[in-house]
C-alpha cells in the first residue's frame, strides 16, 4: 500500500503537534507552576525533558513545513 504525500504528512506534523503538548505539560509540571500532586511536580529531570521533547516536536514541524515548501512546484508569474 503506497500512501498519498497528504497521508504521508499527517504523521511528522501529528507527532510534532503531540510532542510540543506532551513537552509542555512536562515543562509546566517539572517547575512547579501546576501542583497537582504528581511525582513530576518541581523534579528538574522533567522540566529539563519537556524542553527536550519540545525542541524534537518543533524540529518535526519545522522540518516537515521546509520540506513541503520545496516539494510545492514554483507558479510563474504572469
């Protein structure tokens, strides 16, 4: 089964999209700012890993928008 590149590019920028929510919640908890109780409430180890897990989730996106960028034929102009 071949995929279609829009079905080929709903998985880098769903991943992206997930990573930077998953990445933010980690950050919010690692630092304390939502006490909820949790393990990883003011644990550095998770603030430092929601930063990390940002970064790789804006790299997808990032890479992903670059790349459909190039992949777009240039429409001359009249």
């Amino acid at each position: 089964m071949k995929l279609t590149t829009e079905e080929a590019a709903i998985f880098p920028r769903t991943f992206g999209t997930v990573s930077i929510i998953v990445g933010a919640i980690w950050l919010i908890q690692g630092l304390g700012f939502a006490d909820t109780g949790s393990f990883m409430d003011r644990q550095p180890a998770w603030a430092v890993a929601g930063v990390i897990l940002i970064l790789i989730g804006l790299i997808s996106t990032l890479a992903h928008r670059r790349k459909r960028k190039e992949d777009k034929p240039v429409q001359p102009r009249s």
